[in-house]
C-alpha cells in the first residue's frame, strides 16, 4: 500500500509486519502454519513468507529481512526432493501446488542467493509440465484423484509467474 499511496504508516507497518514476520521464523529457517489448532512447520508458508521478504529487500534495511530470507532459503532447499518440494518436512508425495507456490520464489533465491536455486525452480517445473494430464488439468498431487479448478489455477498461476520471471 505505501507504494501505491505514498503514506508512511503504511511504510511503518511493513517494517513492523517484516521485524514480526522475523520474530515468528522458526529454528529450522521455515514458518509454521496452523493445521487443526497445532502449528506445525510449513513449506508452503515458509515460500509465501521467504517471497514476501525478497520482494521486501532493500525497501527496509532495518529491518532483520537478509536474515530470514537466508535461514529461509536454506529451509527450502532443504525441502527439494529431487525435482519436487516436500509440503511439510516429513511429506513422501509430490503435493503439485506446493511445488507451484515455490516454483516463483526458487527463481528469485538464484537471483539472491546461487545457481541451485535456478536448477531446482528448472527441475520443478519440468516436473509440473511432465504430470499435466492429456486434458491439460492437473490433480491436487501425486496419486490424487482430486482434480479441481483450484489446482489447476494454482499450476498455472506458478508456471506463468515462473515464465514471467525467466522467459522460460
């Protein structure tokens, strides 16, 4: 909103958000999300997050942002299962949307960080264009027979903000 609007106490409640954001990191690197009253460690969350602070970067240099996007990323990498990411850390199937909410922010870490990103972000979405169905849908995830509007538009929503960013 500041930069739409110019007011400041939007400005001043993005470095709050961002130093909270921080606080709430979790040991490991990653952020929990809340799965039925009990917080548990979250892939997805921690990508959502992970992405909000990159694009946060050098907007607020007070604030603990280089910090977390690094513990972060080395969350999420550690979360790549070949060319897949687990969705919660213990997590053995392919889960087709987390690996579309990560595809983006996998980019954007190789801009920050190093090439194994932009590999991984390059294997995962090979690996979205390899399971798409001959309909051209998608399901949920690995050995799902859930296939609904939601995923579909999650998949492309990642691959199209992947494309964006890379042209590839």
């Amino acid at each position: 909103l500041y930069d739409s609007t110019g007011q400041e106490a939007f400005r001043d409640r993005a470095a709050w958000l961002l130093q909270w954001l921080a606080f709430e990191q979790l040991e490991s690197g990653g952020w929990a999300n809340q799965d039925f009253n009990m917080p548990r460690e979250s892939v997805v969350v921690t990508c959502q997050v992970t992405e909000a602070m990159i694009d946060a970067y050098g907007m607020y240099p007070d604030a603990p942002v280089k910090t977390s996007i690094d513990r972060g990323s080395d969350f999420i990498y550690s979360q790549l299962n070949g060319t897949w990411v687990r969705t919660f850390s213990k997590s053995t199937k392919d889960v087709y949307t987390t690996d579309a909410i990560c595809l983006p922010v996998l980019w954007k870490l190789s801009l920050l960080k190093d090439e194994r990103f932009a590999a991984a972000a390059r294997d995962v979405s090979g690996n979205l264009i390899s399971v798409q169905a001959d309909d051209g849908s998608w399901t949920y995830g690995e050995e799902s027979v859930l296939n609904t509007v939601n995923s579909h538009t999650m998949v492309l929503e990642g691959l199209t903000r992947y494309y964006t960013l890379t042209g590839d």
